[in-house]
C-alpha cells in the first residue's frame, strides 16, 4: 500500500472532512430536537439509587429474587426454612443432634425431640430459642416454641386395650 492520496484527498484530510460531517449532523439534530421541544440535556445523567428499569432491563439476580419473594409474600417462610436448614448452626451441635424443627405456623415453631429427656430440655430452654430465632427472623416473628416428645403424634398399630381391670392395674 502507498502514501498516495486516494481519490485525491489524504487520510487526515477525509477524517477531517467525516468530523466536520458529523458535527454539522449533530447540529441538526439537536435542531430537529429544538424545534420538537426536546432540548437537550445540558448536565450528564445522574444515576440515583431509586432509579426505576423499565422491566425488561436486566437486574442484579439477588434484587431480582428479593422483589420475586416480595411480591409473592415468600418472605417470612422463606425466612423460615433457611433457619431450618442452619437448625444445628443456630441451636448448637448438641442440641441439634437431638431435635429437628417440623413446622412453623401463626407464630409457633414446633420442635421434634428424640427423647422426653430432651423435649423436657428445649421446654426449659423455649425462651433462648425464641429470642434466638427472632434475632434470625425478625422480632416478633416467633412467639413461642412447642415441642414433640418421641411418643407424641398419631400411634400406628391395632391393638389397644379395652376397658377393664388387668393384673397389673393398682386402681382398682
């Protein structure tokens, strides 16, 4: 390749001649825009921090999640289900090997208990547990704690014992 003017006009002179161009462009543009009543901005854009997207405008995915839950009224069993899953880090190892949350329903965490040596142990502790999930859910958020001891819940089997004295009742 040469040094040689093409069409007669150098490189710097046609860059010139495209800068002037778009220049005399801009000018009749923000004419155009003049005319509308669409001035242009004299200050660049500022973002502020509740600027509103148009829907269709990407999002951050934890913002994106935090309005889904929102909008839904997830937030609280959400909540909940995530201390749930973090039971043995909240309570501690000791008393996580021997318990398990079931539910969570108008304010009341219902506890399983493996023994009744510790249901009789998170009843003494209740009042810990709710400060210590209210501080992971929200004050308020739990008003109480119940607990299941490993016989409570539905019995499974046939047979049952009707009425009547037997050889080993002492009431009688």
């Amino acid at each position: 390749m040469s040094d040689e003017p093409v069409g007669g006009q150098s490189p710097q002179g046609a860059a010139a001649k495209g800068a002037a161009l778009a220049r005399e462009k801009l000018a009749q543009a923000k004419a155009d825009a003049a005319r509308r009543g669409q001035l242009p901005r004299t200050e660049p854009r500022r973002r502020s921090s509740g600027q509103r997207r148009d829907a269709g405008d990407p999002q951050l995915f934890g913002k994106a999640i935090r309005d889904l839950l929102a909008d839904r009224g997830w937030e609280q069993p959400v909540a909940v289900g995530g201390v749930f899953g973090r039971w043995r880090e909240i309570v501690g190892p000791d008393l996580a090997a021997h318990t398990k949350p079931e539910s969570f329903e108008d304010g009341e965490v219902f506890v399983a208990a493996d023994s009744t040596a510790w249901a009789t142990q998170v009843r003494l502790l209740a009042a810990t547990l709710v400060r210590r999930l209210n501080e992971e859910l929200g004050d308020g958020t739990v008003k109480r704690v119940r607990v299941r001891g490993p016989g409570a819940g539905p019995r499974q089997g046939g047979l049952r014992v009707r009425g009547g004295q037997g050889p080993g009742d002492t009431y009688g």
